[in-house]
C-alpha cells in the first residue's frame, strides 16, 4: 500500500495514461509502468484539479491539500471507511483483495502471464508459484 500513499505527481503521466511505481517491496517493481484505463485517468485528472498549485515533487495524496509534501498516514483509516459502507452491504473485502481480483480478470481477458507479473511486480519466483496456481 505504500506505492499508492508515497505516489508523487512525477510518477504520473496523464498523456500516456500511466503510472510508474517508485520504491516497491521488491526490486521487480520499482520502476514498474502501470497503465491506467479511461475511467482511473479521468479521476486522476479530477484529483489534479483540486490541487492546480502541484509540483512534481508534490505526493499525490497527501495528508492535507495544504501540506503536499507530507503523505497521509491515515490510508488505513480511510479504507476503515470503505469497508464500514461494504460491511453495510454484507460485503466482504481486504485492500489486497483487490490486487487478486485484478489479476484474475486480467488473465481471465487473456492478459499473458509474464505481462501480469511485470504490472504487479513480481519476482520470477514468485511469477513461477502464480502460474502453478493458475494451471490447477
């Protein structure tokens, strides 16, 4: 979860639709280029405009609008908050949850494993133990 909370505006190209990570847990994915679909750059584009002063340097999602160089610290916090309106509706969810289900309906469209791995920034090792999961 920190690649999203230390995400900094440098890392996000709204031309080319993408992100790139910086440090990550593993170093297959530092560095790693994420595309983002229509709809996740159009709420980037949203988000920028509520903070038009940005900078480079500037974390995306920063502990207040008015101290951009400081990123939140209260992630869990506001998933807390997702997860009371799921819990409302009698669902269920982890935020890895939702790195699970992306890769599933990526290989489910077909998405080649070793394509998968590089978004999600796995070791070979680990891209190895995916694809015993996916063969059974």
């Amino acid at each position: 979860y920190d690649e999203i909370r230390t995400l900094r505006w440098r890392q996000i190209d709204l031309t080319k639709n993408n992100l790139t990570v910086g440090k990550s847990k593993t170093a297959a994915g530092t560095g790693r280029v994420i595309p983002l679909n229509a709809r996740a750059t159009a709420r980037m584009v949203l988000w920028a405009a509520c903070a038009p002063d940005r900078k480079p340097e500037h974390y995306v999602f920063p502990r207040a609008l008015d101290t951009p160089l400081t990123p939140t610290t209260r992630w869990e916090k506001a998933w807390q908050n997702v997860l009371d309106v799921l819990a409302r509706a009698d669902v269920r969810c982890r935020f890895h949850d939702l790195r699970h289900t992306a890769v599933t309906r990526m290989l489910e469209a077909g998405v080649p494993l070793s394509v998968v791995a590089s978004l999600c920034g796995w070791s070979a090792t680990t891209m190895t133990k995916m694809a015993k999961r996916t063969v059974t």
